[in-house]
C-alpha cells in the first residue's frame, strides 16, 4: 500500500506539472543555453559533422516515435544538441586566418570599414588587408589597429596605408577573465596591433556597400553631436544615439555605473520603446488630421509599421548591439501583433527573441548585454502579466501610475539583474531605484525627444535647434548620477559569484518568473544561494600580466598594490574588479621590500622576487643566488642557468601560457594560467609561434 503522504505529494506534483504544460515553451531558451555552454567549455573543437548528424538522429527518432513520454524525454536532449551543433556551426562559419605572432613594424594596406574614436586615440576596423611579408592565405579578413596622435579624418570605405605592429588575439588578462580572443573571433577580426605611423589616406570611398554608408552616418552623426555640444554632453548624446561611448571620460561612465544609470548609454528595450512611441504616436496623429483619410485607412496599422521601420532604422545606427537586437525583436512582435489585432507585449515574444539570437548568435550568452537585457525584461514583463496596473480613464491621474510603473520597473530590473551585474562587474548600485525614477521621465520627455528631433534636422543643418534641450536634460542626468553616487553606500564593490552560483541565480529568475502559482516562490531561496556563493571567492595573491608589465600583490590587509605598473592600465584595472576592490594602496617597502633592481614578496613562509630591470645579468643573478620559491623577470629565462628558485616565470612562460595568478598558501603556491599550451586549441585561440633565445649569466 502506497503511503497517503508519498500519494499526496505525487497528486501535488502532477496537478502542477498539468498547469505549467501551456508554458513549456517558455522553457525553450533554457535547454538550448546548456548546449552552447557545453560547447564552449570543450577543450578542443569537435568533428566538424559529427554534431548535425546526432541532432538529425534525434529529429528522426522524436519523429518516428508515437510515445509521449519518449518525446518528453526526447524533446530537452533534442534542444540542447540543437544549442550546441548552433554554437558549433557558428564557430565554423567563423574560421579564417589569424595573426599567431607579434609583427612589427609592417606596412598594411587596407580598406577602413569602421571609424571608431575612443578617448584621445583612433580605433580602426580595416577590411581586405595586405600585410608585408605575410601571404595572402594566411592574412586575416579583418584586423583591429589603434592609432594614436594626430589623424586625418577617414570614413569607411577609404584605403589606408600605415606601418604598424600586429599582434595575436589577446589572452585573457586572467584565469577565467573576459575572452577577448573569442569576443573579436566571433566579430571576424583576426588581429589587433596599433599603429607606429601616421595613417596615409590613398583613396577616397567610392562606391561603399550599404553597411559602410552606414557606418559613415553613424559617425557623422557622432561628430556632429559632440562636436556643436559642449563636452560632455556631445558624447553622452552620441552614446545614446549610436551607441559610440568611447570619448565619454571614465569619471562619466563610473558616475553612471554606481548610480545604476549605465544602461542609459546602452541602446536596449528603454531606447527602442521611446522611439517607436514617438513615431506611432506622431504619424497617427499626424494622419488624424485628414479625416477623409482616417476614415478609409487603418492609421493604427500603417502607423505601426512605419513605427517598426524606424525601429529598424534605428538599430542599424546602433550597429546591431545584442540588447537592442532582442529589443528589435520584441518590438517587431509588438506591432506585429497590431497589424493582425493582437497582443504582442508577452513573455512569448521575449521568449521567441532569446531563441532567435541564441541560434543565430549562440557566443551572445557569454556577454554581459544578453544577461543583463534578458534578465531585466523578463522580470519587468512577467511582473505586468501577473499584476498589471489598471488603467485610469483621466488623463491627470495616469501621472502617478506612470511613476508607480518606473519605480515597480526599476525594482523588478535591479533585483533580477543584481546577480549578474556582481557577476560580471562586481559591483552592486543600492540607489539605482531612487535614480531611475528621477532620470527615466527626464529621458522620455526630453532627451529622446530631442534626440530624433536632432537627427532628423541634420540633413538640414538645423540640428542645433535641437542641441540646446537636449544637453540640459543630459547636464541633469549626469548632475543627478553625480548627486546618488555621492551619497552613502551608493554602490558597493563585490567579489564575483562563482560559475555555478550564477547559474543557480538564472535558474531561481526563471524559475520565478515562469511558473506558475506558488511553487514560483522556490525561486527565491536559489537566488539567496547564487548570492552566498561570494562567500567561496578565494582572493588572489599576485597577479602577472603578460611581459611583467604589471604586477600586483596583495597586502596582509586584504588591499592590493602594484609591484610594476599604474592603476591606469586595463589590466590592473580587471584584477581590482574581480577582487571586488577599487583602487590600490600604495606600495609600502615596509610590508614588501624593494631596491632599485627588485622586490621581494614573503607570504606563508613563501618568497617571491620580481627583478624591475632585466636587462642587467647582475639583478637577475641575486635574485637566482637567494633560492626563492619564484624569479619573475621580464625576459627569457632557463633553468639551467637559474638554479636556484623552484620556479622561473620569465617571458617565455608568459608567452607560452599567458597572464598568470598566484595563490599562497601553507602548503605550497598554487600557479593558474590563462593558456594551455599542451591543450588542443579552439578555433578562436590561434597557434602561437613563440620562439625565444636562451638567457645566459
């Protein structure tokens, strides 16, 4: 006999899988990222047919079989091969030569495909190059330079010449750190370097494809912006209309950041929503004045798809961002919806948006925009499915509704995203609500507005008439991020939760807003978990970076200070945030002892030297004769003329295996990489041709 609990909870568990069958569908996005991440954490790549034909095998037998219960089981493994063979012929589509060896000082000529300014320096997206003394077959299709000082002025589709120096695809600046090699793989470029001399223009854009005149509006559009507003402003209104956020000062983007306005500059659902507004509104209104017209035309409809287009014409501007591609997407649903007089705004069209770019875009789900977007719609739209705010007929008394909803929105986006943004900025904004609320109404009614006000009176030259509103709604945006950032605890800098833990904390989000009834509330203890795995962070003694241009140790204290290098670098810079830190303290030869050729890190009974100056043999042979646990010097190294230390970590490691952490304890030094050479490589991870020279005392 069946024991009357164990029946009970049985009935309980059938009676809510019964209500959740018309939402399994909104589950179809969660099986396939499994797959994608599954193929991303492989060592090595897979055979290049072997995961369509087991995705067909399992299409053939979900079809052949008649089972329901087969098919339940068939269906999740169905759609997490499917994320995973998307992800895999992503990658191959991707493959192309790549630069494996730094290059210097080699003439290229190219075809500029994107102008890009960021601070004082010239970013350039060359297309078509031709690199000295590199073969056709081996040269990339696309690189990255940076060119710094006085530059003329290009647009896409000019051929330069210049001499620069190429480099491989940069390493992480860390183990388990942001992968810059995938992220430019997947964008096409396969090299970086920057520039040794002044770019020669040698012809003139002729005959550009679309997407370069494209690329030509949006920075024509930037230039006019931040060059007729004071600075600034220029560069914030650009940000929000191109999404170009390179000029704008750091001070301005950590202001915004600790505020909880940074999503501001991002084009996402907050950009896309007032535009498309602004436009329906405007044409039905506009159509409205001819009653002739209205009465024989549906002014809903036609004003929904000129709505759409500008929608579309707007993400081109933006060069096709990942939130504001799934904003796209949701719209589209919308006014869909409204030629065939439905509702569009449900988590259906969201859902349908993530499994479009997971399919089409499977690298996406590494990318903090794809979290953070998702995770804040979702919230903010199962939030108004499940309690919706009434709709009052008086005009006057939809105002604090419209508050009400900005202030239910804010909450819902910043506890669901607050997992990911600790995550992948490691930072958490308390008064993002509070700041939210006084800037979003000042964006809606003042600064979009005269956003496409400004960009449609451009080709007029008449943009300046709407310069003037639109820099002081900026002037009291940031004056209000200033203001919040300010004030106590405005924003507190965390460690990063661990893999699994944000994991968990997508599971519990989805599992809170996809369920129903009140087994949705299950979710919550998992979130509060993903939170308490910060708990397990291990901090980091010393980090290396590549060719010991910076190296940072940590003080008894807790707090970090640079043995090589300023807090200015990119890569000092990563190491503070993933520790959950700020700034650094300054170097104290009391807690690590240095002289003018080295300095000697001690912990748990552990030494560490790092030679300053390896170009002398006299440094590098005290540091061999004092029998350290590590030498760390900037040049090549070889044990056999180093006895002394346990370890050498010279140039040769750090071209071999890249960045490198440290980890000390009682027991010994625990040594991470961010390369495996002995591994076999992804596609995106080029065959490094190092070659060095033997060093000898």
């Amino acid at each position: 006999m069946q024991n009357p609990e164990f029946k009970r909870l049985t009935s309980a568990a059938k009676r809510q899988f019964t209500a959740q069958q018309q939402r399994f569908f909104l589950w179809t996005p969660t099986m396939l990222m499994p797959g994608i991440m599954a193929f991303f954490a492989l060592p090595t790549d897979p055979p290049a047919l072997l995961p369509p034909i087991i995705l067909i095998m399992l299409l053939s037998l979900w079809f052949a079989t008649r089972k329901t219960r087969l098919r339940f089981f068939l269906t999740p493994l169905m759609l997490i091969t499917l994320g995973f063979t998307a992800a895999h012929l992503r990658a191959q589509s991707q493959a192309m030569p790549m630069i494996t060896k730094e290059m210097r000082y080699r003439e290229v000529t190219a075809q500029v495909e994107m102008v890009e300014p960021v601070d004082k320096k010239l970013k350039l997206t060359l297309i078509h190059p031709s690199i000295e003394h590199l073969p056709p077959d081996q040269t990339p299709p696309r690189i990255r330079l940076t060119l710094r000082g006085e530059q003329e002025s290009f647009r896409a589709g000019d051929e330069v010449r210049l001499k620069a120096t190429l480099l491989p695809l940069p390493a992480p600046t860390m183990p388990d750190g942001f992968d810059f090699a995938r992220f430019y793989f997947f964008n096409g470029i396969g090299g970086t370097g920057y520039g040794l001399s002044r770019a020669e223009k040698i012809s003139e854009a002729q005959a550009a494809p679309l997407s370069m005149r494209i690329n030509n509006l949006r920075h024509a559009i930037g230039e006019d912006m931040r060059n007729r507003m004071d600075a600034p402003f220029g560069a914030v209104a650009a940000a929000m209309t191109i999404g170009e956020s390179g000029p704008i000062p750091e001070k301005i983007n950590e202001n915004l950041r600790d505020s909880g306005l940074y999503h501001i500059l991002s084009i996402s659902g907050f950009h896309l929503a007032v535009v498309t507004g602004i436009v329906f509104a405007t044409i039905r209104l506009l159509l409205s004045l001819y009653p002739t017209l209205a009465l024989r035309v549906n002014t809903k409809k036609i004003a929904g798809v000129l709505a759409l287009l500008a929608a579309f014409a707007y993400l081109a501007l933006a060069a096709y961002p990942i939130p504001a591609q799934r904003s796209f997407i949701t719209v589209a649903f919308v006014f869909i919806a409204i030629l065939f007089d439905r509702r569009g705004i449900s988590l259906r069209s969201l859902c349908f948006a993530a499994i479009m770019l997971l399919l089409l875009f499977p690298e996406s789900v590494y990318s903090a925009s794809f979290q953070l977007s998702f995770a804040a719609t979702l919230a903010i739209v199962a939030l108004y499915e499940n309690w919706p705010l009434p709709t009052p007929h008086s005009r006057l008394a939809r105002i604090p509704y419209y508050f009400l909803g900005i202030l239910l929105s804010s909450l819902a986006a910043s506890l669901a995203t607050a997992p990911f943004v600790i995550y992948d900025f490691n930072r958490l904004s308390l008064l993002g609500i509070l700041s939210n609320m006084l800037v979003l109404p000042l964006a809606s009614i003042i600064i979009m507005p005269a956003i496409i006000l400004a960009v449609l009176l451009m080709p007029l030259g008449l943009s300046g008439l709407a310069y003037a509103p639109l820099q002081w709604g900026i002037e009291q945006m940031l004056t209000i991020a200033d203001i919040t950032t300010r004030m106590p605890l405005a924003s507190i800098r965390l460690p990063s939760l661990t893999d699994h833990g944000v994991c968990l904390a997508a599971i519990g989000l989805l599992w809170i807003c996809l369920w129903r009834g009140h087994f949705r509330w299950w979710g919550i203890p998992m979130l509060l978990l993903s939170l308490a795995t910060i708990s397990q962070h291990q901090p980091i003694d010393m980090f290396i970076s590549s060719g010991v241009k910076q190296v940072l140790a940590r003080l008894p204290d807790g707090t970090y200070t640079a043995l090589k290098g300023t807090d200015r670098s990119y890569a000092v810079q990563s190491w503070l945030q993933s520790e959950g830190q700020e700034t650094m303290t300054p170097l104290n030869e009391s807690a690590i002892p240095c002289d003018a050729t080295s300095c000697t890190y001690t912990l748990h009974g552990h030494t560490i030297i790092m030679v300053h100056h390896a170009d002398t043999d006299e440094a590098l042979e005290q540091a061999c004769t004092a029998s350290p646990d590590i030498v760390i010097a900037s040049r090549y190294l070889k044990s056999t003329r180093c006895r002394g230390p346990k370890t050498l970590i010279g140039k040769n490691e750090l071209d071999t295996y890249g960045p490198h952490a440290l980890r000390i304890t009682q027991s010994g030094i625990e040594i991470r990489h961010t390369r495996n050479p002995n591994a076999p490589l992804r596609l995106w991870q080029p065959v490094l041709d190092n070659k060095w020279d033997d060093w000898n005392l």
